[in-house]
C-alpha cells in the first residue's frame, strides 16, 4: 500500500503546511467536536482549492486501525529524491541518516521526526532491505517525512561509496566499537550516519565501508536500546556539538 | 488488566533472569521451529521449577494483538517500591525520571527501557494521571521494567515535595525554558528528571517545584520531538556528562 492516505490531524496538517503533497480530498468526521486544529485543516484546505467533504462513521470504519482521529486525506505519494540531485543541491557540513534494514514502520517514523528536530539534511532508504514510507511511518512521523528529504537507493552500497567519493564520511552504529558517540567530532564535514536493522545490525559490506564507528556506551547489563532511541541519542550529540562549538569560540 | 502476562520472547527471558517475578507457568507454541531463546526460556525454567506446557494454535488467538512470538508466561504483577523505601536505599549521586501524565504505553515502555541503559535507579509514575505498567509497557520496554525500581506515587507533587526536602534537585523537560538540556551540571547530585505527558506537558503544580528548566533546541520550525526520543537524549546527556568528567580529570 503506498501512503496516498494521510491519517489525523496533525499529520495532514503538517502535509498541507510543506507545499509537497498533491491533495485529492480531505474526509472529515461529521461526528467532532469544535476543535483549532480541524478548522486549520478547513482554511488550508479553502485557501488551497482543496475539496474536504464531512463523513459519517461507516465511512472510517475501514480506517479505525490508524487512528485517524476524524480526519483523513488522500494525497499523491511521498516523493522520492535521487542521490544525484540531493548531492548537488545541499549545505555545506550537511548530514544524512541512512537506515540499513530497518523494519519496524513505527521506528522509521519515529527517526525521522527526530532528525527533522536535529536538523539533518536527508535519510537514505534503500528500496530492497527494510521499509520505506508508508502510512505507518507517516503517521508516526507526525509528518515530519514531509520536511525532509528522503532518498530511495537500490544499492545503499553504492550509495555509500558516491558519497565517500564525494568527501562525505560514513559514520556506523556499532556496539561492537571502543568509541563512545560523543567521542567523535561530527564537526566540519558532511557525514552519513548508517543506523542498523533492529536484531541483525548493519551488514558487513556497508560496516566495511565506515570511516568511523561509535557505540552508545550501557550503563548496566541490560544492553537493548531501541534503534529510533540510538538514533535521536546520536542526532542530538550532533546537535549539541553544533550548538556548543560556537560558544566556545566566543569565550576565546 | 494487570500485566500478569509477559508475552515475547525477550520479555519472558528479562523476567525470568531479573527473578523478580513468580512465574505461574509459561505457554509455549508447539509450531515454532527451534530456536536458542525458547531453548533459554525452557533452561530457566526446568532449573526454577515453573511448569511449561505446549499449546496449539487456538490457545494464541486471543491474545494475537499482542506480538507473543508464541511464548506467553502468567506471572504475578510488576511489584511497584514506595518512595519511601527507594529514598532508604539508593546510591549517592542517583538518578529518577518522573513521568508526568504520560498516557500512551508504547512512550512509557520505550522510556523506561532506554533508562535501564542509562543507568537511571528509578522510575516514578502517578497513580493517577498517565498509565501505570501493563502488558505494552512491559512489551515496548524489552522486559527493562524487571531491572529498575518502579515508584508508584499517589501525589507527585508530594512525591516531588519530599525529595527536594532530603537534598534532591528537580529538573523539568519545558520547551519554554532558555536553557538548553546539555547547559545543566547533571552530577554531583541527586535529581528527579520529570517528562511531561505528550500533549499537555508537565502540569503547574510540579512545574513549579523545578529546581531547573530545560529545552531539547529545535534546529528547524518543526517542533515536535516526541517524549520517549526527548526522554533518551535528555539521559544519555547524563551519561555523557559522567563518562567524560572522569576522563578530564585524568587529563589535568
């Protein structure tokens, strides 16, 4: 099923603020209170000339394992970006999370809100291993996929090795690693970050290209953190390092 | 429903390996292949003395919801500490998360499991407002809740209010705050990191019991980190404030 279907307000919101979507109709429920978030929805979609009809029950009845919260919309599908026209277009110092095998929707969704927090450029989906962008993900994303670039690449080995080509640096996720992630300077380069599928981890012909890898450091035995949990932790590290970098040049 | 069933199979081997359960017995399906966790769970058992009987298909159905990986276990509920008690025996320089009204079990599972890797000594969730632990909880944690002091609070405002009293500082998650996450000294003291629920935030009452007022920075105008992503960066910067303070004081 692709994500032609966008569920709750807050993600169809988030899909009308972004520009990126072709919008068929939005489906409201006749059956809601007065609510802000609803009447937005209606003024974008007024000032849009986009067509939203009001629905009775039956007709979400389909939909009530998506927790739509009374509002749905049927959109044109999430567009993909090429590699190519991603690397000819980004800042200087940007960055990329790349999400080798990753299955869990929830957790896809999940990383990619928060590297649209963090400020990340893009997120590399390779289209044979893992999942890509569905309703699952959309909705857990809070529609954060619409404020991002997502880049489809059939080989995220050669993906990998374009990028290295092309001055980026592979940054993998391994709990393997003597390196702590707040150990590495994610400062003044482009880098990719290769997070890895939930029980198998990243493969060895991506892990054979890394330039660097990092572990999160566990502070008792219980060693199992959630992959969209690892992910936000380095993201933010990134963060951090950006935002305190600056300072310290300051006191100087 | 009480979490007196722990389904999956890396649950079943956290509780069983925490021995902080009694097990009534442990339902196995007879159409898995083999397989090293259901081998472990069949070892602990036969060595704990907890009955494991086969099943066939119809004995899982109602539960299917649940993602069992046909392994169920019937066990006596999580056992919730008193402040009190915790407040008796931890260690110095220890660390709790309060969740604030944090209603949706899937944040509260992920937030807990991502303490236990931080090292957090406790949890503390109001009876009241939010969820307490059932089945999801113990599910989305990975069975972390068998391996931290879980605090169940009728009042946390009260809760809060005794242990500022025995030299426990409060710090809350508030995105109006001008100080960012990783500003504060998080060591050298006891604190009480308090969440807020996913939409309403932390309430007035124990907003105003903070000892200290902290952001997670947003680095683009989509500003919606969920809670359990905000709960692990805000933990592990307190991981990485205590990895990194031994090691300065190495270098002087």
């Amino acid at each position: 099923m692709n994500n032609n279907i966008i569920f709750g307000r807050n993600s169809v919101i988030e899909a009308l603020k972004s520009g990126r979507r072709n919008f068929n109709r939005i489906l409201i429920s006749r059956n809601l209170r007065p609510d802000a978030k609803i009447d937005l929805i209606k003024e974008y979609a007024s000032n849009l000339g986009i067509p939203f009809v009001f629905g009775d029950k039956e007709q979400f009845i389909k939909y009530n394992e998506y927790n739509h919260q009374g509002v749905i919309a049927f959109v044109s599908p999430i567009e993909y970006i090429e590699l190519e026209d991603f690397m000819t277009g980004h800042r200087e110092n940007a960055a990329i999370v790349l999400l080798d095998g990753v299955e869990d929707p929830h957790n896809i969704g999940a990383i990619i809100r928060t590297c649209v927090c963090a400020g990340i450029d893009g997120i590399i989906l390779p289209s044979r291993r893992g999942a890509l962008i569905n309703e699952v993900v959309e909705k857990t994303s809070a529609g954060a996929i619409n404020h991002i670039s997502i880049i489809k690449v059939n080989s995220p080995v050669s993906a990998l090795q374009k990028l290295k080509e092309n001055n980026w640096w592979v940054i993998a996720s391994d709990h393997h690693s003597d390196d702590n992630y707040f150990d590495i300077d994610f400062l003044n380069m482009n880098f990719v970050l290769v997070m890895g599928a939930e029980h198998a981890g990243i493969s060895k012909s991506i892990m054979n290209l890394a330039d660097f890898k990092i572990k999160i450091p566990m502070l008792t035995e219980f060693n199992s953190l959630n992959v969209s949990a690892a992910a936000g932790i380095i993201v933010y590290e990134y963060v951090r390092q950006k935002l305190t970098a600056g300072r310290k040049h300051e006191q100087k």
